[in-house]
C-alpha cells in the first residue's frame, strides 16, 4: 500500500502491485456493512442538541457552532491550532534571525491583473475577513474561516507582488504563536479566577471569545500563508532584495 | 483554594508542554536552550510525582475527573485519570526527562535543534492530552497532533530515506486517524454522545458498535503496527534522530495501544468477542516469530532494534486472547492486563536504553552498519553494557523487567488453559536471544578483521549522552525488582500470582 | 428516502473511494486527495447525522466536522511539503537553483 | 419535495463521480482541479444541510487553501517540459505557484 513511495509523474495511475479484486471486493463489503447499519439502526434521538440549547444563553455567544467551538469544546479547538502549528514548524526553514517582517522585492514583470487583483480585492478580502469573525459570535463564521480568507488575502498580497513576508522573523513568529499563546494564557487565568481550565465568566464570556477569536485568526491566517509560501520556495533561496521594516 | 488532588493537575501536564513548544518555538539558538528544555522536563516530573502520589493516596482507585469549563460530560469535555493512564503519565514524565537530557546533548549545537525542540515538546503534550482525555473526539485531536509531530520528527535528518519513512509514517497515521474518525461518527450517531464513559455505559447495542469496534481496530493497528502492517515501521523508528526513535519505540506507539485497550476492554467491552481476541492474539505471536526474524537478519543496527520492537508489540498483543478467557468477560483487570501493563513499562524502558546506546555506538563508530561494530566493546565498554542490559530484558532473562513481564505472561497462559501461547512467548524469547547474541559477540571479537578496512573511530561519545543511557538501563533493571510497585499503580492490589 | 440518509451514504461512498484510493492509486500525491476525499466522507455523514430529524441541526458534529478540516488541511500541507522535498531530492534533474 | 430529492440525488451523484475522477484521472492536474471542484459542490450540499459554517470553512479551507497548497505542489513536481495542460494558459506557468 505505502510500502512504494511512488513519485514517477508519468507514471501508472493505479499502483501495479495492489490487486483491484481483493480490494474491491473488502472495500464494497466494508461499504454494505456501513450501509446496513446506517439503514437498519436508527440514529440517537437528538444528540447533543438539548445540552447546547440549554446553556447556549450562559455560553456568551448565540451562534450555537462558535458556542461549541469556542465554550463548551474550547479544549478541542486549542488542541487543533496546535496541529497547524506542528505542522508550521515542520515546514518552517531554520532560520535566520536578524530578519524583519515584511521585504521589498524587485519585481521585473509587473503582471497588471495581479497587480489590480492585488490592489481591489485584498483589501475587500480583509475587510471581509473581519466581518466574518465579528459576525461569528451570531451567524455563521468565524477564526477559522475568517483566517484562512485573511491567509488567501496574504498569499495574493506577499506571494505575487512587491512585498514578501519572512515567516521566520521574530514578528511572524509572534504572530502565529499568538492565538495558541492567548488562548493558554485565557484558560491557565481562568483557573485562578475562576477555579477551572476555560470557564468563562458569564458576564465576560463574549469579550474572551470575540479575544481568544482574533488572535486564533491572526495565527491562522499566518500559518496557512506560511504553509503555502513553504511550499513554494523549498530550497530556502536568499533574496537579493532590500529589506524593510514594518507590517 | 480546596484541597490539592491530582483531578487538578490534570491541565496543567498538558498545558506544560504546550508552554515549552512555544517558547521553544520564539527562542532563537542560545545556549541556554538546552538547560531551559531540561528544566521543563523536570518540572513535569516533579507534577507527575506529586499526581501519582495524589492519586495512590486518594487510595479509592477510581478515576479521577476534572471537568473543563465544568460543563460536565455530554456538553463539555472531561479529563480523566485511572491507574493504568497514571501509569501511562509516570512513564512519560520518567522518559521524557532522561530522552530529554539526551536531546539537550545530542543537538547541543546542531541549528536543527531550532525545530527539534518545538516539535518535542508538542509530541509529549500530544501524549499527555491522549493519556488523560475522556473524550472520544478529543482522543481524534490528540492522534492527529502525536502523528503529525512524529512524523515531522522523523523528517527532521531531512536525508532521502529519512523523507521517504516520514511521509509514509505521515500518510500511515493519517489514514489510522480517519478510520478512528469514522468510528466516532458511528458511535455519535447511535449514543449521541462523545464522552467514553457514557458511551460505555449505553454500550451494547449489536451491530453500530461492533462496526465501530472494527473501524477502531483496524485504525489503531495500523499506528501500532501489529505484523500484517508494520510495514513503515522499521523505516520510521530506524531512520529518526536517536533521541525521536526512542520516544517512538517507547512512547507513541503505546499511545495508540492505550486507546486501542481503552475501547476493547471498556468503552465497547461488549462487542468483542473470543474469535477476534483470537486473531489479534495470533497476529500478535505472528508478529514475535517474524519480527525477530527480520531482525536477526537485518543490516543495519537501528533497523535490528526497530524490528525488534514489531516482535515486542507481538506480546502485547497476547493479552487480547488472555484476559478474554480468563473471567468469559473481557475486563482489563485479571492478570493478563497485568502482565500487558508490565510489558509495556518493561519495554518502554528497555527499548529506549537499546535505542540510546545503539545511538552512542553509531556515533562512537560513524556508521550504523553491524558489520562495523566489531569489536567495539573495548572501545565503548559502558554503552555496550547497556545495550547488553536492555538486551537481557527483551530476552526476558532475570534480574530485569522483562523478566518478570514474560514470567507474568506465561502464568497467565498456563492459568487461562492456553498453553500454545506459552510456546509463543518460550520461542520469541529465543529468538530474540539469537538476535541480540549476535549483536554482542561481534562487539566482543577482538581479532583483527582480516580484509575489511578499519573505521577510524570517531570521538568517544559524550558522558551525558552515555549517563542518560545508563539511568534508563538501571532503570530497567530495578523494575525487575520491584515489581509490585508498577502493579499497584494500576491496579488495587490484589496479590501478584507467581512473584 | 430522507435526504439525511442519502448523505449519509453518500459519505460511505465517498469514503469508500478514498479507501480505493489509497490502495490502489499509483502516485503519491493521488494517495493524498483519496485521503482527503476519505475525510470528505466522514465530513458528509457527520454532518447528515446533525440533521436527522429533519427540522433541526445539531451543532455539536458541525463543530467536529470544522476541527476536522482544518486538521485534514494541516495534514496535507505536512504531506505535500515531504513529497516535494523528496522529490526534488530523488531527481537529480530537478534539482536546479531557481 | 420531489425536486428537491432529485436535485440532491443529482448533487450526490456528482459527487461520487468527480470523487472517483479526481483520484483516477490519468493528469494529475486534471485530478486536483476536479478535486476543488469536488469541495466546492460538498459546499453547496453541507449548506442544503444547514451546515452553514461548515460551508463556508470548507469553502475557504477544504477547496481554497487545501487547493492551492496542492497546485503549489502540483507545479513544483511536474517536469520541466510539461507544459500547460489545456485548462491552463501558458504564461501562467512560471515556477511562482498557479492561481
């Protein structure tokens, strides 16, 4: 199955050693078990439904999804930025320190849709990145789709224009450490004001989430725009480029 | 502030971790660094300490919740600790400060070290989260972030093969992952809830949970490598960095294990039945013979030790069948849990001093090829002592833990009335013995080779490097010892047979 | 026939496929769409079994499923960088200085 | 009523149809393009579920992100003589990730 990491772009579209019959054939019974149970079982009358109805109005926030995400299986979802981030430091080049932010780079072919595309849509992009985040406490949206906007509205402005970000400056760092950092820090406080790991108060829960939310998609945004940079540039390459500070 | 219990600590050994990775993540290359990743360890050992004696003291050997956010089970999600995932925290805590001292030593100044310690960290916060979740969909997070930094582990020597076991380490894990992922859906649909000691307690109900118990199986087998796939296996643990091929032996493959235990003997105790404890018993004594014979005949040191481990996750696997026959219910409390419990303890440490010490020799000797190790004890007299000792254990030849993990074994097959097992187990060991033997009289022939050319040796490998090798080979040693002492922790004492 | 059900085995086929996939797909990157498509399986019947009754929606799978595909994301992200980076290792050819 | 089974009968359908071609399609650019295809048309279907966040992460994440990390992919590992596949104008391919 992986024994052959296959790597040949023109080669075979089907594995020459895995036989079709035998997995076809577990694969379909596998499939017909699935769909027996699926229509002879019935599901469990309502879920969870009534348990996330019944504290929705002490979770601060409406929007019963961002209420689950964000309140009542917050742990969850701190645990699942710290996959992205795993796979950011995996990806990341060892770097070099004395680096900032954001670069100037020659651009010798100025491609004029990019560059419109660049200039009229990524400020919309942002804009409707924020507003997905703040509409998030109420309807659909929210830091993860917020931030993978935000990341498409990075890729578009850094990886096809005039500036570049260094992923590896102390700044980019900060920033996609930012959201794990804030959310532990939320939670580890909460323990001493509150007496347990992630319990907002009622009153505050709102404001912690809508904090908690931002820096998650700044970290996101950041990391998702990272990953796609590193997989561009794979060879670490210098540029010759002259630097400039700021975001 | 109440009383002190070891519910409370329960967020922070996760919180810990994540805490390092982070700041390990915004430090540059300093040379505290090493220091700094140390006294972190340490800090978790001594939490860990001050846990299990919490937990030994509340003396009521049930399990202790803590709820996050104190929603409470169906909503929320609730940590939780029994004996056996104790057990599981004090081995983390012990490993991890010795393969971290290791680490420390062993990327002293290599500038992957910037990559290593972040990954390390959230690896060990992986492991923590997963030994204490009560949650089924937390134990899917806390899969994918031991899977995901494994094998990002794995890639760090960025050499082609390392690569290669990597991404088919990844992919592997992943597939795993989606497979228990997909049981969780089943099991949602028809408990409607997530929490697994109420899914265990609305248990039963035929085929949803037996369709779901199988998905599990087939999932976790292929992270833990049981023989019909074990293939990425020897790749993965014999290409990683010594300290990660440590952790990896010892560590992530029993994370997976855990939960693999946790589902069959608790959570959907009642959809398993004799005829697959069978097979993953036969599988299981497969795995022994062949893995031992993989091993006999490998080329490479850290290939041998690697396949070594597929045989020696072949034992554990001997439980199923075990602990099945033993009371007509499956439970995980007769004296086959028991013997599994001590075999994973004994083998975690026993594989990490082999793996530790297999890495001074490749250093010492700059090259991992057996054929080169010849006549290397004089040499490096203490890392081939331990690996002699780690080697004792796997045999299962007293005084050491594996000693006492096999004995635990045998009676237990004899007890239960299936004595074909102990031909298993009596066989494997001989095997191994064979293996290891190999191994050790080639570091002991002192004769001058007669046409190969002389590896000029390197320098002889760092004292902390070695130490921290020693301790875990003590370690091992000491176990064989103290026997009770493990077995209380998981379970309330009930008079070892056979000790 | 609800239309909950007819996603749900929807998602069982879909997951059936990727499980095809991998087996039987040749090219590692193929491998890593039919592990997605897997997870895309899983998404659907997650997201139908929110919806059994019909009239309401339960939010506690929508939450797993949202997890779900930012972990999916990360884990293809991790897979696609190794393969590019053993691919330009493996090739001598393609390994040029940009 | 009816209609609405049928078009979600279709939208499955569709589905499980551009599932199997984007993994067995012989280009393997056809095959990620399809695949974005594929997390496009499972928004349309999650959001005929209710799943609206869903959508919307799937949308951004599962087609967006998880595409152009593939595309990315795609054109770092295809050979230099490769030129551009008939849905792909030929100045668009130049080493800095297609769009």
């Amino acid at each position: 199955m992986f024994n052959q990491i296959d790597l040949e772009y023109n080669g075979p579209v089907n594995d020459p050693k895995a036989s079709w019959l035998i997995t076809v054939c577990s694969v379909l019974g596998f499939l017909i078990v699935l769909t027996l149970v699926l229509l002879n079982y019935d599901a469990h009358n309502a879920g969870l439904r009534p348990y996330v109805e019944g504290s929705l109005s002490s979770s601060g926030v409406t929007n019963p999804v961002t209420a689950v995400l964000l309140n009542f299986r917050a742990y969850d979802t701190l645990l699942e930025i710290a996959v992205l981030l795993i796979v950011v430091i995996a990806v990341l080049p060892l770097r070099n320190a004395k680096t900032s932010l954001v670069r100037c780079i020659e651009v010798t072919n100025h491609d004029l849709v990019l560059t419109s595309l660049q200039r009229w849509l990524a400020p919309a992009v942002l804009m409707f990145a924020g507003y997905l985040l703040w509409a998030g406490a109420t309807q659909p949206g929210g830091a993860f789709q917020a931030g993978a906007l935000l990341a498409g509205a990075c890729v578009l402005m850094f990886q096809t224009g005039v500036y570049r970000v260094n992923y590896t400056s102390i700044m980019a760092r900060s920033l996609m450490t930012c959201g794990l950092a804030m959310f532990i820090a939320v939670g580890l406080a909460l323990i001493w004001f509150e007496g347990s790991l992630l319990k907002y108060p009622q009153d505050y829960a709102g404001v912690l989430i809508l904090l908690i939310e931002s820096g998650a998609t700044l970290s996101i945004a950041i990391c998702l725009a990272s990953l796609y940079s590193s997989l561009i540039d794979i060879p670490g390459k210098g540029h010759a480029a002259t630097s400039e500070s700021g975001s | 502030m109440t009383s002190l219990s070891s519910s409370l600590l329960l967020p922070i050994i996760v919180f810990l971790p994540l805490i390092a990775a982070l700041v390990g993540f915004m430090s540059s290359r300093n040379t505290f660094q090493g220091q700094l990743n140390i006294g972190f360890a340490f800090v978790q050992f001594l939490i860990v300490v001050l846990m299990a004696i919490l937990f030994l003291d509340e003396q009521s050997y049930q399990s202790a919740v803590y709820q996050i956010g104190t929603w409470g089970a169906p909503l929320g999600i609730d940590l939780v600790v029994d004996g056996f995932s104790i057990l599981m925290i004090g081995l983390t805590g012990v490993l991890t400060l010795i393969l971290t001292i290791y680490g420390a030593a062993y990327y002293a100044d290599d500038p992957k070290s910037l990559r290593f310690w972040p990954l390390w960290w959230l690896l060990i916060a992986g492991l923590n989260a997963l030994f204490v979740s009560g949650d089924a969909f937390n134990i899917y997070v806390c899969l994918e972030i031991i899977g995901l930094s494994a094998a990002a582990l794995v890639a760090l020597q960025s050499t082609r093969t390392s690569l290669e076991a990597a991404l088919r380490y990844l992919l592997v894990g992943l597939l795993g992952s989606l497979f228990y992922l997909m049981a969780i859906a089943i099991l949602y649909r028809s408990h409607g809830t997530l929490d697994l000691a109420q899914i265990a307690a609305s248990s039963g109900n035929g085929l949803p949970d037996q369709v779901a118990m199988i998905l599990i199986t087939i999932g976790l087998l292929l992270k833990i490598a049981l023989f019909p796939l074990h293939f990425w296996l020897p790749q993965a643990h014999a290409n990683a960095p010594t300290p990660v091929s440590a952790i990896l032996s010892a560590l992530v493959v029993k994370a997976s294990l855990y939960v693999l235990i946790k589902f069959w003997f608790e959570v959907l105790s009642g959809s398993t039945t004799f005829g697959a404890s069978q097979v993953l018993g036969v599988l299981g004594g497969i795995a022994i013979v062949y893995g031992s014979w993989k091993a006999f005949r490998a080329k490479q040191l850290k290939v041998l030790i690697a396949y070594s481990t597929v045989a020696q996750l072949g034992y554990i696997f001997l439980l199923f069948p075990l602990s099945e026959h033993a009371a007509n219910t499956s439970s995980f409390s007769g004296s086959a849990s028991q013997a599994a419990i001590y075999f994973i303890v004994a083998h975690a440490c026993a594989k990490a001093a082999m793996f530790l010490s297999a890495g001074n020799l490749i250093l010492s000797q700059g090259s991992g090829d057996i054929a080169q190790l010849k006549g290397i004890a004089t040499r490096e007299p203490v890392n081939v002592l331990i690996f002699t000792i780690a080697g004792v254990s796997l045999i299962g030849l007293p005084p050491s833990a594996g000693f006492i993990a096999k004995w635990l074994l045998l009676t237990t097959s004899i007890e239960s009335g299936q004595w074909w097992w102990v031909l298993v187990v009596l066989s494997g060991g001989l095997l191994a013995a064979m293996y290891l033997f190999k191994i050790l009289s080639l570091a002991f022939d002192n004769t001058l080779d007669d046409g190969a050319v002389q590896i000029q040796p390197k320098a002889l490998s760092s004292k902390v490097l070695t130490s921290s090798a020693l301790v875990l080979a003590l370690i091992t040693l000491a176990l064989g010892f103290n026997a009770e002492f493990i077995l209380n922790i998981s379970h309330p004492p009930v008079g070892v047979s056979g000790i | 026939m609800s239309s909950a059900l007819l996603y749900s085995i929807t998602g069982l086929g879909l997951f059936a496929i990727g499980l095809l996939g991998i087996v039987l797909a040749g090219h590692v990157m193929r491998k890593i769409l039919a592990l997605n498509i897997m997870g895309i399986g899983i998404f659907m019947l997650l997201i139908a079994i929110a919806k059994q009754d019909g009239s309401f929606v339960d939010p506690v799978p929508h939450a797993m499923v949202l997890t779900g595909i930012v972990i999916a994301a990360a884990g293809t992200a991790l897979a696609l960088n190794l393969m590019v980076r053993l691919h330009r290792m493996s090739d001598p050819k393609q390994r040029k200085p940009k | 009523m009816n209609l609405q089974i049928a078009f979600d009968v279709m939208l499955m359908l569709n589905c499980l149809i551009l599932a199997w071609m984007s993994i067995f399609s012989t280009s393997l650019f056809r095959c990620i393009v399809l695949f974005v295809c594929l997390g496009l048309l499972v928004t349309i279907a999650w959001g005929q579920m209710g799943a609206f966040d869903v959508a919307i992460a799937e949308a951004a994440i599962g087609a967006g992100i998880t595409g152009a990390l593939l595309l990315a992919a795609w054109n770092r590992i295809k050979p230099e003589n490769e030129d551009a596949q008939p849905a792909q104008p030929a100045s668009e391919v130049n080493n800095r990730g297609a769009r």
